[in-house]
C-alpha cells in the first residue's frame, strides 16, 4: 500500500501544479512578459542565437541517443549505460508527450524571435487555442524546461550526491526561458513538472535507485 501511495505522488501534485500554473496565466504570465520585454536585457540582434543553439544541441542529444542505443547493442551491461540508456529513454518519451500537449493546449507565444511567430507582445494575441497546430500555438508546455527535468530529475533521485548542481543548472536554464521571454512563467512550470513525472517513472521502470547506482 504504501509502495502505491508513492507511486502516484507525482500524479498527485498534478492538482496543485495545475492550481499554479492557472494563477500564473491569470495573474504573473502577462505582466512578468510585458515587464520583461521593456526592460530586455539582450539586443535585439541577440536573440537569434539562443534557438540556433538550442537546435545544436537537439541535434546533438539525438546523435547521443543513437550512439547508446548501438553501444548497448554492442555491449549490453553496466550502472553508467543503465543510466544513460533510461536518459535516452525519458528524453524521448518526454519529447512525444510534450508535442502532445502543445497541440493540445494551443497556446501561443509571449514574444517573437521569428518573423513567423505571432506572440502576446508583436501581435497581441494572448492564451489557449486548444487542437491548433503550427509555431504560432508552440508555448506550452516549455520543451526546453521539459527536457531539462527529463535528465536532471532521473540524476536527482539516483545520484544525490550532486543534487546543488542539478538544481542550479536547471533553474538558470528556467530563469533564461522567463528572462528572455522565450516562455511564460506558466510554461517553463508545466514543462519543468512533465519532465520531472516522466522522470521519477523511468527511474523507477530502469532500477535506478541510489543503492544501485552509487
């Protein structure tokens, strides 16, 4: 019984993220956006880059993935592939969720990098388009804070021992999301609680509890 009360924990505090996530769009996503692009702290001419690095890196988790996926062909065994292999797979099932959702939820942008993105601040246009696809409905949940978590929520719970360091890297990576108005607040928290659900799941599915990795 008690195996099963904490199994569904993360479906639990679902309810309470929701509540959050609905103050936000209700209350912080709007002001903390308009606030953010009147007070920009990169020129405008900067924020190309951080999508054009964010497409690098894509490209390189998918080369990584393919790259442990023949390395565990090859040599099957061992605590670092076991991590790396239940790495591999949170990323992409939290990658199909997530594209789920944002179709789902329809939500369009706070502001514009692309020419071909409408948002909150150029247009405006401004909450949820249920079932709508294309850029312009891409904002919820973040992606990037999904991912982020993905990783870092599988090494917090079998690795402790550098737990600051996780929790550093993902909230700059979440303050950068907000800061550079890439995302609303309520966004990189949906993303940030996708990651970490899906998270604790593959750890558990893969063994990797702290006795079995350190």
């Amino acid at each position: 019984m008690k195996q099963i009360a904490k199994s569904i924990r993360p479906i639990l505090a679902l309810i309470p993220g929701g509540i959050l996530v609905a103050v936000c769009y209700f209350f912080v996503d709007r002001p903390v956006a308009e606030f953010l692009h009147c007070h920009r702290p990169l020129p405008d001419s900067m924020h190309d880059w951080p999508p054009r690095i964010s497409d690098w890196c894509t490209s390189l988790v998918i080369a990584a993935i393919f790259a442990i996926a023949a390395w565990r062909m090859w040599r099957p065994g061992g605590r670092l592939q076991t991590l790396l292999v239940a790495l591999a797979a949170n990323l992409v099932a939290t990658f199909a969720i997530k594209s789920f959702l944002k179709w789902a939820f329809g939500r369009s942008w706070p502001g514009t990098w692309d020419a071909n993105i409408h948002s909150m601040i150029s247009n405006p246009i401004y909450g949820f388009h249920p079932f709508h696809s294309g850029g312009v409905y891409q904002s919820f949940p973040s992606g990037h804070a999904a991912a982020a978590f993905a990783v870092v929520s599988i090494l917090w719970l079998s690795r402790p021992r550098w737990r600051w360091l996780y929790g550093l890297a993902a909230g700059a990576l979440c303050a950068a999301l907000v800061g550079l108005n890439y995302h609303f607040v309520g966004d990189v928290i949906a993303g940030a609680m996708l990651g970490s659900i899906t998270g604790f799941y593959t750890t558990q599915m893969f063994g990797l509890r702290t006795e079995n990795i350190e």
